[in-house]
C-alpha cells in the first residue's frame, strides 16, 4: 500500500489515504497503477479500459459487471441507486462523445426514443453526462440477444420458433412507425433484439444505433460492417430511409432466422449494392 495524504479516488472524487485498497466512500478499488495512469492520462484512460465490478458511476450507479463492448460502446449491467431497479448502462467511448453533431443527433433520438413505451421495445430511461462522457441507460433484458440464440440453436431456427419472434418484432415496429413523427430504427439486427426470460423479444436502441453506428463508423470503418447484410440498398446508397427500411431489416431477420445467414451474404455487399449488381434471392 502507499499513503498519501494528497489521494482522492478517481471515481467519487473524494479524500483516499492510501492506495492498494477499496474506497471507503463508493468502494471503488484503487492500486497504484491507476493512480499513475490518472495523473498522466486522466480518468478517460481508466474507464476506456472498462469499470470495475462496485464502481459508483455518478453517484449513482453501481456497476455490476460489464455485458458487452464494441466500437459503440461499453454496455454493463448496473443498479440504479436511486431507483433500487437493474439497468443497462451503456458508455459511449470518449472519441465519440466529443463530436458534437453526433451528440446532437444523439440527443434528438433519445427525446423520441424516451416515448416509446411498448412491451417489445427496450425502454430507455436517460440521456445524461458524467465527467465529460456521455451514457445512455435503458431497461435491463436478461437473456442476452437473437444473435446468440441464432449460436446455440446451431445457425437457424425452426419455423415455430422464429414466427412468433418475428410477430413480435413486427409489433413493436408498427407502434414506433405509428407515433408522430414516426420513431424509426434504422440499424435493426440480431444483436440489437434482446431476449427475456419468457423468451419473448425486445428491440434495443431504437433510434440510437443509428447514430452511434455512423459515429463508430467514422473511426473505425469495419463497426458498420455487421449491419450490412440488413440495411437497405436504398439505405446504403443515401437515396432515402424511412419506415420501409426497417421493414426491409426485419424481412433481412426473418431470413437469417430461418436458413442461417443473412441475405446476399456472400463477396462485398457494399460493392455489389453500390454498383447495383446483387443478384435477387
């Protein structure tokens, strides 16, 4: 351990007197190492190498573990203290939060998103800063996404067992279409439908995966690359988007549910689309 009466833990910002041990404020463990990295770096080094289980993110959340991380974002399980309710806390990485028209375009989907209350859409509470970073926090799904299902289920599923997803998923599309203006998605796959313990589904992100893929995207181009195979051509193109794009997505689902890979899924699908040379079905 190393004491230090000019220590303050880099998480709630209060006095530490040594490090090599927890917080006693937000019982957040500090060593050494992290001491260093704060001082030459800042906090956005620590937490872009991720937040450890018992972390008290802005005075509120407590991390419990992390549920994913991609170019989007780090996605982890947390508790809300003030709600006393389980949450999804995604943060998005510092380079992206620092552009302000993505946040901006950020910030209008999430006004639309916040109203959308339907039993097959993921809800999202909040919208907020903490410290410079932008995060989102939304409705808790327990059972990981379609797209790991699609994995255990060995690549595909049955007609019985697809269907009733995908009824669902129509669902909850028709109700955000339905609002207005319409709430559209825009970046519907797999990996963005969640799975609750009854298996039923549920849309995450709506709105904002859009967003937060064409931010990704602009720093690192392969973050776009497994949606492709549901977008649009027209979506790809530029040439338009609306509602009929995530029409076009879910039929791209329906598909992959059913024979194992998405639609066109072989050679450059952005190079045939671009140049308009996919071959029909």
């Amino acid at each position: 351990m190393e004491k230090n009466n000019s220590l303050s833990c880099w998480n709630c910002k209060k006095p530490i007197e040594k490090t090599g041990m927890n917080c006693p404020h937000c019982n957040v463990f500090i060593d050494k190492d992290m001491i260093e990295r704060i001082s030459t770096g800042g906090i956005a080094k620590v937490l872009s190498s991720g937040l450890r289980p018992g972390t008290i993110f802005d005075e509120r959340y407590e991390i419990i573990k992390p549920l994913g991380r991609g170019g989007m974002g780090i996605v982890y399980k947390a508790h809300d203290k003030y709600m006393d309710r389980d949450v999804a806390l995604k943060l998005i990485p510092k380079e992206l939060s620092m552009d302000p028209k993505a946040i901006a375009d950020l910030k209008r989907e999430a006004a639309l998103a916040l109203d959308l209350t339907h039993e097959y859409i993921v809800r999202l509470y909040n919208l907020d800063t903490w410290d410079s970073f932008t995060f989102v926090t939304m409705e808790y799904v327990p059972c990981g996404t379609l797209s790991h299902l699609l994995v255990e289920k060995g690549g595909s599923l049955s007609l019985d067992e697809a269907l009733p997803l995908l009824i669902q998923i129509g669902q909850a599309l028709d109700y955000a279409h339905s609002k207005n203006p319409p709430v559209v998605h825009l970046d519907l796959k797999p990996l963005n439908i969640l799975l609750t313990f009854d298996g039923y589904a549920k849309i995450t992100d709506f709105g904002l995966a859009r967003v937060l893929r064409d931010l990704a995207t602009r720093v690192s181009a392969w973050e776009a690359a497994g949606s492709l195979a549901y977008m649009a051509p027209e979506q790809i193109r530029g040439k338009g988007i609306g509602t009929w794009t995530d029409i076009y997505a879910l039929a791209a689902v329906a598909y992959e549910l059913l024979s194992g890979q998405p639609p066109f899924f072989t050679g450059d699908l952005r190079w045939q689309i671009m140049h308009e040379t996919v071959d029909p079905i």
